[in-house]
C-alpha cells in the first residue's frame, strides 16, 4: 500500500489525531511564534534525534519558548508512526517527522505537535541561482529553525520561476549564506569549503555531522569567489549530499571528487 492516510494524523498535546488543526488564535498561526524540525524516519527509527532536539532547544530559547522534554517527544514520534502502520505499511521504511512547537493561544501553552510528511524526491542533482535578496545576519532569527517561513518561501518561488530548484543567499555583507531550505558546500580552488555559523545561516544538521567527519572547512566566502566555483552541493536532512548541475546557469562538475567523498562520507555516517 502506498497511498496516504484520509486525513493528516498528528500528535497534538499528548493526543493522536486525525485532520489535526491548531486553534486560529494560536501564536504560530497569527504570528509566527513557533519552531520546527524535521527529522528523518528510516526503518521505524529516527535519525540523528539527539541533534534535532539540540537546535529545536536553541531555537526555543532564542525566541522564549520552553523546550520539550525530550522524552516526550520521542515517545510522540513512536506513536504516529505506530498508528500510521495500518494505514501506510511502508511509512517506516522512509518519511519524515516534523516536530512543531508553537507559541500556544493567549493564555494558554504553548503546543507540542509532531505530524508526518512524505519523503520528498531530490534524487537529481539541483539547478541554482543566486537570490538577489539577502540573509540578514544581524537578525534575532539568525540561526534559528523558525516557523516565520515566509522570507523562503518567497525567495524559493522566485528561484523555482527561472527553473530553479534551490536558491542561495548571500548576507548583508555579501558573503555566502546558505539555501532557503538547505546548506551549501562549495569548491574553490580545489578546496571544500562552507559558510561558518556567524554568516548567518542555520547551521543543518547533515552539514554539521559532514564537517565533525572531516569533509569540508569553514570560512567566509565573499561573492567575488562565486565566480571560481567547479563543484558545489547542497545538505539537508531530505536532500542528504545533493550535486548541484548549475549555478546560476553554469555548469559544475556534478560527480567530482570532493562532492562524491562528501556522499560517501555521508552514505558512512548514516548507514554505517
């Protein structure tokens, strides 16, 4: 069986339920307030959840929410996607949980959701463009796994416009940033290289267990360098080590030497 169940199935505040919604008075729905993650499920387990929960507590507190026990949380993971056996055999074999803290309803707590979404096809390696927005990475955001997405999907739709899959931003000081919804690795003479934390972006966990493996380096990368750019990929927890095909409408080497040690590396660090 491969179809989805008849309607969305979350676990809402310590409750499984199906078409879950979340009050039109909750703070993630008015305004914003709330963080996520994303994590990935193969064969009933999630993947790297330490360090999911890791940043969704920086997140938090970054924008005064209380994290969640952490578990709880596993515990709300092991319930959907028990629930969801029955109605999708194959939803242990790979999907993605998505964990939801919002800010809650005015007088109220906050909620804990975590739901489940289907595993997104990036199997091809990506066309990019440079956005001509910019990260700004003095903001109280900065780093932070928001659910004020807006800015992204914004830049996002304009780079899926031009035939984009992905679009890159560079910061206010126009250093390379990251992805809408990824990190990125270039090479630059013959260096692997990628933005450091203090650019701005939101430090992915892919990109992080890559660099703790030893594939890459952090440094500031100016936009003058972009130009010198042979092979670059993208990183994320759905993407995994993503070639990129082009940059802005030029060609990089899609399997070279320092993307395929990247996805070898990775293909170690997750599969073992």
């Amino acid at each position: 069986m491969s179809s989805e169940p008849p309607g969305p199935l979350a676990w809402v505040d310590g409750e499984l339920v199906v078409n879950a919604t979340v009050p039109i008075d909750d703070a993630s729905f008015l305004n914003g307030h709330g963080v996520f993650e994303a994590v990935e499920i193969s064969n009933g387990q999630p993947f790297a959840l330490s360090a999911h929960l890791d940043r969704l507590e920086r997140s938090a507190s970054a924008v005064a929410l209380d994290a969640p026990d952490r578990t709880l949380v596993q515990h709300a993971i092991d319930a959907v996607f028990n629930a969801m056996r029955d109605t999708l055999p194959d939803v242990y074999a790979r999907s993605v949980a998505r964990i939801t803290l919002t800010g809650g309803s005015p007088g109220a707590r906050q909620r804990l959701v975590v739901s489940w979404r289907s595993w997104p096809d990036r199997s091809n390696p990506a066309a990019i463009m440079v956005s001509p927005w910019r990260r700004n990475e003095h903001s109280p955001l900065a780093g932070v796994k928001s659910t004020s997405y807006q800015e992204n999907v914004v830049v996002l739709a304009e780079a899926v416009a031009q035939g984009c899959d992905e679009a890159i931003l560079l910061n206010s000081r126009s250093d390379l940033c990251e992805g809408t919804g990824s990190n990125v690795f270039v090479v630059i003479g013959g260096e692997l290289v990628t933005p450091p934390r203090s650019s701005g972006l939101l430090a992915g966990v892919t990109r992080d267990l890559l660099l703790d493996a030893g594939i890459g380096a952090e440094r500031l990368i100016l936009a003058s360098e972009l130009g010198g750019i042979t092979e670059a990929f993208l990183t994320s927890t759905t993407r995994h080590v993503q070639p990129i095909a082009r940059w802005d409408g030029r060609p990089l080497l899609v399997d070279g030497p320092h993307t395929t040690d990247a996805s070898s590396a990775w293909n170690r660090i997750r599969y073992g």
